[in-house]
C-alpha cells in the first residue's frame, strides 16, 4: 500500500514555537502532498511535493521530501492558535488516486 | 468559484433506508472521488471517476453502495439498503485533469444510520 503514515499521532505546543510532522510510505510516489482538516470541515490542500523535489516552502510551511528514506516532514513555523487542526500527508502513485494517512492532531494553546 | 458543493450536510436515517448524497464538483475539473472518514477507519477511497466514467470502485463495500456521475457536474453515491456500520462522513473532491494538482474537497455528508 502507498499509505502514508503520520508521526506523531498527536502533538501540543505553545503559540509561536514551531510544529514538525513526519509522514512515512511505502512505495515508489509521483508525488506527495500535505492537507489540514479543521475540526467538522472538510480537508484542505496545503502543499504538493513532486518526487524529484526535495523541499518546498509556502509562507510558514515548510515541507522535505527524501525519497530514499520514503519520507517527508510538514514544518508549520511560528505556530498560531488557528493552526489547530488534523494535518495529513497523502501520496499519489501515477494512478491518480491519493492514499491518506491517519493524520497528525496538532493543538496550539494560546 | 463555490467550490466542491455537497447535500445534505447532515443525513439521519433508519437502517434499510436508502440514502443518496450528492456532489457538484469544481467546473473544469475533470476528476471526481467518493472518500469515506471514520475514526477507526480514517480516510478511504471509495470510488473515482475520471471524465465521468468510473475508474476504480475497488474501495467501494459491498453492492449495497453505488455512485453515479451522469455528468460532468454532479454525481451521487447511494446506499441501498443502509446500515449503522454505515454511519460515517462522506466527503466528495476534485481535481483538474492531471496528477500534480491538488483536490478540493466538499464541506462532507455526515451520515447516521439508527
């Protein structure tokens, strides 16, 4: 399966520190991409990393990619309160369908 | 752009009723996918559609679960009879044609089967 697998299942941190989430797969990806789920709604796209990219950034996101170690990481810097949601990485194989992860719950306390 | 639009947001039904929940994708976008999210379960792929003809359904169920995309703006994903097990939130997205675009997800069905 090229399901991804988040770490840490749940994280809590203070408003301004810095949030890390690790995503790990199985399989070879044409790509990999990051959602966040607020609670209630609907998932939202945050970022799309190609296989042959390593990092990307998009304002406090930071996302890596290694692709020998089947792995990637979402980095939120200078968290705030309205980060709080259910961050999920996705990889996409070339048959266009995305496979998700469990997702990471992140909490920012104020 | 309105988005992905679903209906209804909430569904309460008695077990063997049928239920139909309903998408409009994104104009323009030419694939479709039927997600399921549960607890236990989290996020899984029920069906896609691709140019309105389905794709892959191997995530869907049983029989008693179907989806149709008459068209390039709506679908639907029906449950004939309903069950409790069934109770979850269903969530429809879109994405323009190719691989590297993201989706855009619908605000989700929250279904309870009593």
């Amino acid at each position: 399966s090229q399901q991804g697998e988040e770490d840490p299942q749940a994280l809590s941190i203070q408003e301004g520190e810095n949030a890390t989430m690790n995503c790990s797969y199985k399989t070879s990806i044409n790509n990999l991409q990051w959602y966040r789920q607020n609670s209630g709604r609907g998932l939202v796209h945050l970022i799309l990393i190609r296989s042959n990219e390593r990092e990307k950034h998009s304002g406090r996101l930071r996302v890596t990619l290694d692709t020998s170690k089947k792995s990637s990481s979402l980095l939120i810097t200078a968290s705030r309160a309205a980060d709080t949601a259910s961050y999920f990485c996705a990889t996409g194989g070339g048959s266009e369908k995305l496979v998700f992860g469990k997702g990471t719950k992140l909490t920012v306390n104020p | 752009d309105a988005g992905v639009i679903q209906s209804p947001r909430h569904e309460v039904t008695e077990m063997g009723q049928e239920v139909t929940l309903r998408c409009k994708p994104i104009s323009g976008h030419n694939s479709l996918f039927w997600y399921r999210q549960t607890m236990m379960r989290g996020l899984e792929l029920l069906i896609y559609f691709n140019n309105n003809v389905p794709i892959d359904d191997s995530g869907m169920p049983e029989d008693r679960f179907s989806a149709k995309m008459p068209n390039a703006s709506f679908s639907t994903l029906k449950i004939q009879p309903s069950e409790p097990r069934d109770s979850a939130v269903y969530f429809c997205a879109s994405r323009p044609g190719t691989d590297n675009y993201g989706y855009t997800f619908g605000s989700g069905t929250r279904l309870t089967v009593v």
